[in-house]
C-alpha cells in the first residue's frame, strides 16, 4: 500500500475547520540570527485558508503539510520560504502550492527549490498576470501560475507565455482572494487530483497530461481551441 499524498503549503496557515486535513504544520519566523520555528498560530490572514480550500475543493482527499510563513502584515522573507520548502521535502510532500512571490533572487530560495525539485517534488509558484515576473515562479523547473476568467472551477488553460505556463480559475468563495493566487492553488488542485489517481506519475508526465487537457491554450488574445 503506497503512503498517503501529501500537499505542500507555504502561505499564512490554515482555518480551524481544516485542520483535520492538515498532518503536519510549522511555523518559520525571522529571528536575529536566521529562521526560528514554532507551531503554527491562527491563520492570520486568511489567504492561507483560502488556498487549501481551493486545492481540497478539487482534491477532496489531499492531505496538507502546511509551511506558515506570513506574519500579520503579510510579509515574509527569502529565507522563511527557502526552509519552509527544505521542511516541506522531509515531510515527504509530492506537490508544493506557493501562492505567493518575492520581486528579488535571492540564492538560497533558488537553491532550496532547485532541491525540492530534484527530489522530484513538483513545485506551483504563482506568476503575475502582468508586469514584472517574481521568485520562485522564475526559477527552472517551477511552474509559473496565473489565473484566466475564462476558466471554470475544472479547466485550466496552457498559456506558455512569457508570464505563465498555466492558468486555472480565480472564481470561488474566497472574499479578498483572487487573481494569480487562487488560479495557482486551483491548478494545483487539479494536479493534486490526478497524482492521487497516477502515484507513479512523474513531473513531466504530470506537465504533458495539464498540456493535454488545457481547455485553453494561450492567452486569450491569441484565441483558444
């Protein structure tokens, strides 16, 4: 019997309601000398939440290790992400949602997901829509995700533009969350549904079959098929 799915999280926390779904959880906070760790606190923006919704409402048996990363502000750093993606790697998570985005390189976040992925964990970083790409969604291998109107709560699009690769739907129950945010986590959602179903599955095959079933392909200027 194979062990369980396990989705990664890297966001604010998880709703109270949700924790009978969440298997393991940590906080990463700075400190003056580096990254102190703690249980998690109360979701305390509420994005985390709506993000794990998303993913559960398209994989209603995915199972979260769930990385807190943002304090009340909404901030988080470099290196609070690069050792929630190292702890995310020992819980032994498939699939590691980052619905979230840094405007600097930084090389321990490039490194700690450049490790992540060469222990074949698949990684979801969202991509703005427009402007200026941001990290991790910019290193090799992440897939860049946005969000596309013209997707319903179970179709994605394959854009392979200069600011995404995919794009899934930013429609749902989550008031003040949209946009590259939701449209990442409900890809991830779809992923997360068929790797419960192909566990053998590896990252490209799992790219090839989003490619193969993209209700869209490009962005919506250039048309659809």
């Amino acid at each position: 019997m194979k062990p369980e799915l396990r989705i990664g999280v890297v966001d604010s926390g998880h709703s109270a309601a949700q924790r009978q779904r969440v298997l393991a959880g940590r906080r990463f906070y700075l400190v003056e000398d580096g990254v102190g760790e703690g249980d998690l606190r109360e979701d305390p923006l509420g994005h985390g939440s709506a993000i794990i919704e998303a993913i559960g409402e398209r994989a209603p048996k995915a199972r979260f290790c769930v990385a807190q990363v943002f304090d009340q502000r909404g901030v988080t750093s470099a290196l609070q992400i690069a050792s929630a993606l190292d702890w995310l790697v020992s819980q032994q998570v498939r699939l590691i949602n980052l619905s979230l985005g840094l405007r600097q390189d930084r090389s321990l976040l490039r490194e700690a997901c450049a490790a992540a992925l060469a222990r074949g964990v698949l990684l979801c970083a969202s991509s703005p829509a427009q402007g200026e790409g941001v990290f991790p969604a910019r290193y090799p291998g992440v897939l860049r995700v946005t969000g596309d109107a013209r997707c319903t709560p179970g179709e994605w699009s394959w854009l392979d533009s200069q600011q995404a690769d995919f794009a899934a739907c930013v429609q749902g129950s989550h008031p003040g969350q949209s946009g590259a945010s939701l449209g990442c986590a409900a890809l991830s959602g779809h992923i997360a549904r068929y790797l419960g179903e192909h566990r053998d599955a590896d990252n490209p095959q799992v790219v090839q079959w989003l490619q193969t079933h993209a209700r869209y392909h490009g962005p919506e200027r250039r048309g659809w098929t």
